[in-house]
C-alpha cells in the first residue's frame, strides 16, 4: 500500500544516497507487526519482571534508539539489521512515552489520543509542506528520514494510547480487540485494492492500525490464562517473536526481497 515516485531528483545534501526505507512487501506488514507486539512485551517485562520502573525504563530505551538511529541515519542505503532494529526500538518507546503519560503522570486515553493524533497531523503536514511527498519510497535524503522517523514515533504513541481506549471502552479481550484491528486493516487493504484509494493514505492508516493489532496481539499470547491470555509469559512471546524477525531480516539481508529498485537517484 504505496507508490513509488516515477523518477528520483537529485537533492544537495553533500553525500548521495539510495531510499533508506524497505520496499512495501508481505515481509514488511510480517515483521512490522512483530515488532510491535515485542514494543509491548518488551516493555512490560523490562517494566515489571525487572522492576526497573516506567522512568528508568524509558530512559534507557530511548538512549539505546538515540544510538540505533545514528547508525540508520549514518548509513547510505537501507540496510534491514539497522532499519529493523531501529523499528522495534522506536516501537518500545513509542509504547513507553503513552505509558508514562497515562501510569506516571495521570493523563486520560482520550487526551493522550488525541494529542498524539494531532502531533502526527502537525508531523505530515510539515513533512508535505517541505517536501510536498509523504511517500516512503522517497527517503532518500536526511531531512525526509528524520520527517519519517518522527512520523513513525507518533503512530506507535498514538497506536498504543487508542489501542488501550478502545479496549478499555469496549471491553473486548484480547482476541476480539485483534480481530477487530485485523478486518480494519482488511477493509483499507480492500479500499486500496478495489476501490483505488490513495496508496500513501492507505499506507499511513494501515501503519498506525498494525501498532493495536500487534499488541493485542502480544497481550493475547503473554497474559495468564485467567486474564484471557494464553499464559506464554512477556518473555516466551518477546523471544518468540525476536527469533521470527531475526530469521527474516537474515532471509531478506540475503535475497533482498525487500529492496527497492534503484540506479541512480535522479
């Protein structure tokens, strides 16, 4: 669910580079939503089962993104070990700063919702005002990747804040809450598919949709069974999840299915 700009300009930016974003594949919606249900058991065990604490938690994991987010930015070309590790990252303190605002500091899901849904509208329209693109098939200078990192930090907070509201609304489980977010996306995939409904639209509403997909989904499979989980524990269901998107970012280093089609950036 994108497009890909017919012809790259060439931008001065002092070095060139190729698009620093993967291709939009199977493997990129696989993975994303792994890498959000890790954000949610990752934290939550670091959070609990460590005792660190939302703050000190926090903290760290953002200094650690800080890090991997240099190497991404310091790279040429995209490179999935870097890409992917920085996204499970950012997927953790994207989930970490709703918690602390929500736990630590008192703020309502609905306020949270709708302050980070503002913050992400402020986010494209200044990302379109600059560049007048949001496609990810165009990350190919330094100011559009640090416009799409801050995009992404926005749809997993808010993804996390109105995943959490309607849940809590609703009352769903678990489950049902994944299902209901699954036909979500099924219905804007459809959308796109069938009725042609613009690709970066469709692309944008899918990517904050997969973020309460992924972790109702890692509730689902880490809570007790008499809170409606299968029981597998934060660790179990982080571990399992890592492994799954370790063997793909090898499958994909290798074969490079996921890489965009490039030769010169003109």
């Amino acid at each position: 669910m994108e497009y890909s700009e017919g012809k790259y300009r060439k931008e001065s930016i002092g070095r060139q580079m190729l698009n620093k974003v993967p291709e939009v594949t199977i493997f990129f919606w696989i993975i994303k939503i792994m890498a959000t249900t890790v954000g949610e058991t990752a934290a939550d065990f670091l959070n609990f089962n460590l005792k660190w604490g939302l703050t000190n938690t926090t903290i760290v994991m953002a200094c650690l993104l800080v890090i991997i987010l240099f190497f991404q930015f310091r790279s040429r070309k995209y490179v999935p070990s870097i890409y992917w590790l920085a996204v499970v990252m950012i997927s953790i303190v994207g989930t970490l700063i709703t918690d602390n605002l929500v736990d630590n500091l008192g703020v309502s899901l609905v306020t949270t919702t709708v302050s980070f849904s503002l913050a992400l509208a402020v986010a494209f329209t200044a990302w379109y005002a600059s560049e007048k693109t949001l496609s990810i098939h165009s990350i190919y200078t330094t100011k559009r990747e640090a416009f799409y990192w801050l995009a992404i930090l926005f749809t997993f907070a808010l993804g996390t804040a109105a995943g959490d509201l309607i849940a809590e609304g609703l009352n769903l489980g678990y489950w049902m809450s994944a299902l209901m977010f699954a036909v979500l996306i099924g219905i804007v995939t459809i959308a796109f598919y069938r009725f042609k409904l613009n690709g970066v639209l469709s692309f944008w509403i899918a990517y904050i949709l997969t973020r309460p997909l992924g972790a109702s989904l890692g509730d689902y499979l880490s809570q007790p069974r008499k809170d409606g989980g299968l029981g597998l524990g934060t660790v179990g269901t982080s571990a399992i999840f890592l492994i799954t998107i370790l063997c793909l970012v090898i499958y994909l280093t290798k074969t490079r299915r996921d890489e965009l089609p490039h030769s010169t950036n003109e």
